[in-house]
C-alpha cells in the first residue's frame, strides 16, 4: 500500500511540475534599427529637377543630436515624387540598407508624415501593401500654396493597426505598434 502511495503521490508532483511550465513567447519580429532616412524628391512633372536630403543620428536616441544634410525647400503650389530609403549606420564597418526588409515586411510596416503648420504641405500615399494598405516607401508632397517654413516629421510605425480609424488615410493617432523611428526635418515652401 505505502508503494501505490509514493507512486500517486510521484505522479501528482509530476503533473503539477508540467502544467506550470512556462509558456513560450510568440514569435515576434524584431523591430529595426534605424539611423538614417534618406529623401529623394523628384518634381512631379519635372522630374529632373530632384534632390536628396539625409537625416542621420547614428548613436540613436539620447545622443548626439541627429544631422539634417540640408533643408527641404518645395516651391508653392508642387508636387513631388517623395522616395524614401531607411539604413541602419550604428556599425561604420557593417552598413544595412533596410529598405528591402521593410518592404518585404511592408504589412507590419507604415510611414506616417505630419507637418507643423499643417499648410506647409498635403501627403499622399502611392504605395501599398498584399492587404492594399499603405507603406510609404513612395509617396506625393503636394506644397502648400504661401511661403511658410516649419517641419516635417516622418516616423516609421512598426506592427501598427493599419485597419484603426483614420490609420490608411495617414492619421498617426490610432495606429498604435512600435515606433522604428521618428525623423524631423527643416523644410520650408517658397
């Protein structure tokens, strides 16, 4: 009898000891690791007339101040064919060029664009992804119509909610996910 005891008792233990078993994390995609935004605009219909600006801060967030390479300056009343490319210059000897992983990642990956005063300038998306929801890898900037100068803040959402309220047509405010990086630059509109 004491021998069918230890064993009843063995075998509990042994449930127990399983079912708290922690669970295993869900896999999860890592997000990026970006330094460096990089800008090419191209006049809508003059595409000749193109430019590209730069923004670096390649010791990341809390250190150096980032590195605007030079003004954005639009001329009133055009549109531009806005390029975006995002690379990852943390290690000077090992430079990643992440563009290709956020487009090929493009479903948990949008850029949102948000200028302050808003009448600098209107975004339009010209992208989208297997779920015909935006990226923002290729954009139109429509510039305002008076001379005015502020900035624009470009910030990468990883993982957000594109089916949120308000989240497709470009509104920040509902997307949720994680911030991969938030880019503000100079720009004015002459």
């Amino acid at each position: 009898m004491m021998n069918y005891n230890l064993i009843l008792i063995l075998l509990s233990a042994a449930l127990v000891f399983s079912s708290c078993k922690e669970d295993e994390p869900a896999p999860h995609n890592e997000e990026e690791l970006i330094t460096n935004v990089e800008l090419h605009f191209a006049e809508a219909n003059n595409e000749a007339n193109s430019f590209t600006v730069t923004y670096k801060d390649t010791d990341g967030a809390g250190g150096q101040d980032p590195v605007q390479s030079a003004p954005i300056v639009l001329e009133k009343s055009k549109s531009y064919l806005l390029s975006i490319k995002v690379k990852d210059e943390s290690n000077a000897s090992n430079v990643l060029d992440l563009t290709n992983e956020v487009a090929e990642e493009s479903i948990n990956h949008q850029f949102f664009f948000t200028f302050s005063p808003s009448q600098l300038a209107t975004h339009t998306y010209s992208d989208e992804d297997g779920n015909a929801k935006p990226i923002g890898l290729e954009n139109v900037i429509s510039a305002g119509s008076t001379s005015i100068s502020g900035t624009m803040t470009i910030t990468l959402k990883h993982q957000p909610d594109k089916n949120a309220s308000g989240v497709s047509s470009g509104d920040i405010s509902n997307a949720g996910g994680e911030t991969d990086i938030e880019a503000r630059f100079s720009i004015s509109v002459n």
